[in-house]
C-alpha cells in the first residue's frame, strides 16, 4: 500500500469507483423533445412590429400573412384568392379552437360541499323527472 501513489489523477483506492459500478448511476436525464406543432404555434404567434403607412404596428405573423394574402387577392392573384376562401370557409365550419367557456347561473348549494351531479340529481327528483346515471 506504500507504493500506491496519490495525487493528481491517481485517487486513494478507497475512494475510487468499484469495478462494475457506474460513477453517474442515474444517468444524464433525457431531454422533453419540442412538438414540431408547439414550435410552428409559437412562431406565427410571436408579436413583430412591422409599418404600415409610415407607421409602426405590431402584430402576429399569422395575422401579417392574412393580411398579404387579401392584399394579393385584391390585386388579381387567383391562387391568393382561393387560398384566402379555402381558410374562410375552414374556419367558419371548425370556429375558433380556443378556449371553450361554460358558464353556470343560478346554482346555489343547498349544503356545503355539494356537488353538480348531487345538484342534479336532487332537481331531478324534485321535479319528478329520471335522474341521470
């Protein structure tokens, strides 16, 4: 054990790694990937600044494409054109896909802690109507 030499890059042994057994056990962890969509979203939703008769606005680069889309579309460009009235028309049969908000009147608890479904079983017996399962 004399000879065992300690110093830079030479560790006294009982403080080396045990063969077999990893020094990092856990490992690095892996890395969350981005969805592609996620990147796509982010990006034509990002603010710009852009003028617009000698003026500075901002506003998305979604909203900028539309914008030259119904530009060229004015000036005579067919395929602007159809494009503009093919995302017309998509939008008005999907709407919006936003958030969807839900909005309850009249609800009172009739006890502390009760819950939509108690609620409406409750009204429904009340009214002499099938609750519902």
């Amino acid at each position: 054990m004399a000879d065992d030499k300690i110093g830079y890059g030479s560790p006294p042994k009982r403080s080396q790694f045990k063969p077999g057994l990893s020094g990092n056990p856990k490992g690095r962890p892996k890395r969350n990937p981005t969805a592609v969509s996620e990147v796509i979203k982010n990006t034509l939703s990002a603010p710009i600044q852009y003028r617009e008769q000698g003026r500075t606005k901002t506003a998305t680069r979604t909203e900028i494409g539309l914008k030259k889309l119904v530009e060229n579309a004015v000036k005579g460009d067919l395929t602007a054109a159809t494009t503009l009235l093919q995302y017309r028309e998509e939008a008005s049969r999907y709407g919006d896909v936003g958030i969807e908000t839900i909005e309850i009147n009249n609800w009172w608890e009739d006890y502390p802690g009760q819950t939509a479904e108690q609620k409406s079983r409750e009204s429904a017996i009340s009214n002499q109507v099938d609750p519902p399962e």
